[in-house]
C-alpha cells in the first residue's frame, strides 16, 4: 500500500483520485459519439424520424455527461504545475506540445460543435447537422489521441534527448514522440475500450426499457446497433490488448513481469500463470495454475524468445544503478566546470542509466557514495508491487470475457427474433451497465502503477518529481477535489437517471410508450 502521509504520496494520491474521477466520464463521451454517428447516419439515408428520435434522446444523455467530463478533466492539467512542479521543468517542453496540441485542435472542436449539435437541428440541413455530429465524435477521439500520446511518452520516452548544462530534457523529435508505439496501441485500446463502455450503456438502458415493455420500438433498434457495434469493440479490445501485451513485453518489461507474477526467467516459451496467489515477500506465486507457451507467444509473438523474470531483472537493474552512479558522477564532473571531452564522453557512455542513479536520492543526498544497503532498497523500488497489478489485469480480462458473452447473446437472439423471450439476458445487460467502467478504471491501475517507481520510464524517478507543498495543504485540497468531484458524480447520476425515465417517449408524448414487446 502507498503511504499517505509524504509530499510524494499524497500528491500521487490526488492525481489519481482526480484522474479516476475524470475517467468515469471521458469513455462514454468517447464511445457514445460515435454511436450519435451511427444513429444520425441511418437517419439520414432512410429518413425515418424514429432514428432522429434516438440521435436526440442518446445525445441528452451525452451532453450531460461531456458536461461533467469538461468540468473534471481541466484541474488535471493544473496540477502539473501546482503538485508536478519539478516533473513540469524537467520534461515540460515535450509532454506539453501534445496536452498544448489537444486543446487547439481537439478540446476546440470538439466544445464548439457540441452546441451545434445541440441547437442547430431546425437550422442545419439533415446532411449538415450529420457533419457536426460527425466533428463532435472526431474532436472526442483527437482529445483521447493527444492525451494518450503524452502519456505514451511517460512510459516509452522517445525522440527527447537529456541536455546536461539546461538539466532538462528536451524535444529532438516530434515524429518519435507522435508515432511511439505505446501511445498508438495505447489510443486504439482506450477509445474500443470507451466504445464498449458506451455500447453496454445504450444496450442496459434499451433492456430496461424492453423489460417494462415501453419505448419498445425505439429500444429494439437502440439494442440492436449496441448489440452490433458493441461486439465489433469487444473483439477489437480483445486483439488490442493482445497488441498491449506485445508492446510491454518489447518497451515495458517490469511491468509486463509482475502483471503476470513472472518471478523466474523460465525456458522459452513462458508459460501463462492463470490464477494464483502472489507473494511478494517470498518472490513467488502460490498456487499458481498455469497454461503452457501462451505468454512467451503473446509477449514475443515467438516460441524461442524467453519472458524475463522479475529476479533477473533486479539483476539488470542493479547493474544499471551502479552505471547511474558513475553518470551521476560524470555528470558532477560536468556542472562542476569540467567540460574537457574525457569528461563530456565519459558522460555520454552513461547517460542511459541517469535516471536509475537518480533512484538512490530517495536514500541519500550523495548518489556516488551510496552503501550497499541503499542500493539494495534502490533495486527492490524497481519493481512496484506485484499483487495489485497481478488482480487488476486478471478482473479486467474476465469482465472483457463477460462483455464479449453478452454482445454475443445479444446478437445472437436479435437475428434469430427470440430476444423477447431472453429476460435473463436483458436483466444481465441491466445490471452490467456499470461494469465497463470497473474494468476501464482497473486498466489505468495496470497502466499507471505498473509503471512506478517512474513518473518518466528509466528517466525520472516519481519521488524526483514532486513539488514542494505542505502536508496539511495536499490533505485540504484532496478533501476539496473528492468532495466536489463526488457531488458531480451525484448530479450526473441524478440527471441521468431521471432522464432515463422519462425515456424517449417524453420528446413525443405517448408515441413509442404502447408499443408491444412481441416485436422483439
């Protein structure tokens, strides 16, 4: 567990409440625009006003939560400079340029044609509003690319190079940050995983209404895309987090080590531990059930590369502390006054293992004169604890399990035209509306903690990166944050409940409510 009561911690602390509190909103704004595409397309080629009637209702639904997503996303990027001071200096010009990029280009477009959305149906033409719908759902998916490339850049630190007289790093390729590997998978994982999310809502709310027999027709057809274009993003989460699994086996290994409580280097290939208990203190997992050969084709796509194990990466890492050290030297030597080219290449031959020298200031001032001990605790802080990522990864697969069970059902029955007489399916898709956002949630854990000790992946130590704040101001502004955050969390569940209700028999009176169920 993360101590709470450091400067260091209880800013992670709040960041996370806030950036958990944020991500509740951002994949149904994500997923659910693209579902007003579809509907509003449909809309337009058949001209049937039943299609209009659905764009409007879900896009209600929508508004009040990209609402609620505006208002909680923009503290976020505040608190780089008021909690992440030293992170803000010394990374600022390369993980500012894509949070810079998404506000002109993305936040923008998306915020000024959510209200044309809103108010130009009697002022744009049928094509025209289809346009702005469209922009809503692209501006939605820029907002998620820009942020996603940033933080793709904490875990893989490409096109940036370490400047020793500005002690900064600074932005050598901005080709390399935006095509890095682990921002592009990373995107296409978290927007399928937003469109899943926002396919379960429509499809549970279409099921309740189905179950009370009202709106029936309207629900029918809500159900069906949801149904369609839910199972398409199940399978795309499915394969994209195969894709995910690759990209931590080439860029992230720790993490991809301890998500699988791989504590030896076993011969190739690596055998997937299906259940188990991990134990920390003993470095092993008991009663582990494991599947042959499935990790080492997953993390290597091969049969003859191994999956290193969590002691032998200590080793690795051992071995690049001390090669810290001596940087942290050298470069010493550098600021001192020494810029002779034996001491500038004695720099450059270690610059790689800075950051893992930077690992000892949480032990001590004196990096080059670190003990043995301090070393030692330096190495264990490499590997952040296996329990809570081993669980996290392991619930979030079996909910994607489950989604995949209950598009498939669902579409299943709506082609054979039995879905009427599957109540155990609509009060399954009822009550796992909620379910989606426990799996997001569970996937940043997985993201964000399998990365620490880092703020920035083998450069930037987390404890490195804190501002200098008072304890008691931390605990007042935390209080703030998840007391205002959860009295918005409260008002849009209020809303959409209540709207929910009303159903979409309110934009018409009476005009879908008598509707029967044998329909289905």
């Amino acid at each position: 567990m993360i101590p709470i009561d450091d400067v260091v911690s209880l800013s992670r602390l709040q960041f996370a409440a806030t950036a958990m509190y944020h991500f509740l909103f951002v994949p149904l704004t994500l997923g659910l625009s693209w579902i007003l595409v579809i509907m509003e397309s449909v809309y337009v080629m058949t001209g049937r006003e039943i299609y209009r009637d659905m764009t409007k209702f879900w896009g209600k639904l929508f508004g009040i939560n990209f609402a609620m997503g505006v208002t909680t996303g923009i503290t976020l990027e505040f608190q780089f400079g008021t909690n992440w001071a030293y992170y803000s200096h010394y990374v600022g010009d390369i993980f500012g340029t894509p949070l810079a990029i998404e506000g002109m280009m993305a936040f923008f477009l998306e915020s000024t044609f959510v209200g044309l959305f809103f108010f130009g149906w009697s002022r744009l033409s049928k094509v025209q509003h289809l346009g702005v719908t469209f922009l809503v759902a692209l501006g939605s998916s820029l907002s998620a690319l820009w942020i996603l490339i940033a933080n793709g850049w904490m875990n893989n630190p490409v096109g940036a190079e370490f400047n020793f007289e500005t002690m900064r790093m600074e932005l050598v390729s901005m080709t390399d940050v935006i095509f890095n590997p682990v921002a592009q998978v990373k995107f296409v994982h978290t927007v399928a995983a937003g469109y899943v999310t926002a396919s379960m809502f429509v499809l549970g709310v279409s099921a309740f209404y189905l179950l009370k027999a009202r709106d029936v027709p309207f629900a029918l057809r809500s159900f069906a895309i949801a149904a369609g274009f839910g199972l398409a993003s199940t399978l795309s989460v499915i394969v994209l987090g195969d894709e995910s699994g690759y990209t931590a086996g080439e860029v992230n290994k720790v993490k991809l080590a301890a998500i699988e409580a791989e504590w030896e280097t076993e011969p190739a290939p690596a055998g997937i531990t299906l259940i188990g208990l991990p134990n920390d203190a003993e470095e092993r997992t008991d009663y582990a059930v494991k599947i042959p050969y499935v990790l080492g084709l997953i993390a290597t796509r091969s049969v003859d590369k191994q999956v290193t194990g969590i002691k032998d990466l200590k080793k690795l890492h051992e071995t690049r502390i001390r090669n810290g050290m001596l940087s942290y030297a050298a470069l010493t030597r550098l600021k001192s006054g020494d810029k002779s080219p034996e001491a500038r290449a004695e720099f450059l031959r270690l610059k790689d293992d800075l950051g893992y020298g930077l690992l000892l200031k949480k032990y001590t001032p004196r990096v080059i004169d670190a003990t043995e001990a301090q070393i030692r605790m330096a190495v264990n802080d490499t590997v952040p604890k296996v329990a809570p990522l081993f669980w996290s990864f392991r619930i979030m697969v079996g909910l994607g399990l489950l989604f995949l069970f209950i598009f498939s059902a669902s579409f299943y029955f709506l082609i054979r035209k039995r879905l009427a007489q599957q109540r155990w399916l609509l009060k399954l898709a009822v009550i796992s509306i909620p379910l989606p956002w426990v799996a997001a949630e569970l996937g940043w854990v997985v993201a964000e903690y399998g990365r620490q000790p880092w703020t920035i992946a083998g450069i930037l130590p987390t404890h490195l990166s804190a501002s200098t704040l008072q304890v008691s101001n931390l605990y007042f502004s935390l209080a703030g944050f998840i007391g205002f955050y959860t009295l918005l969390l409260v008002i849009e569940m209020g809303l959409m409940i209540k709207f929910t209700r009303l159903g979409p028999s309110a934009l018409h009176t009476g005009k879908y409510h008598w509707e029967k169920l044998e329909a289905a």
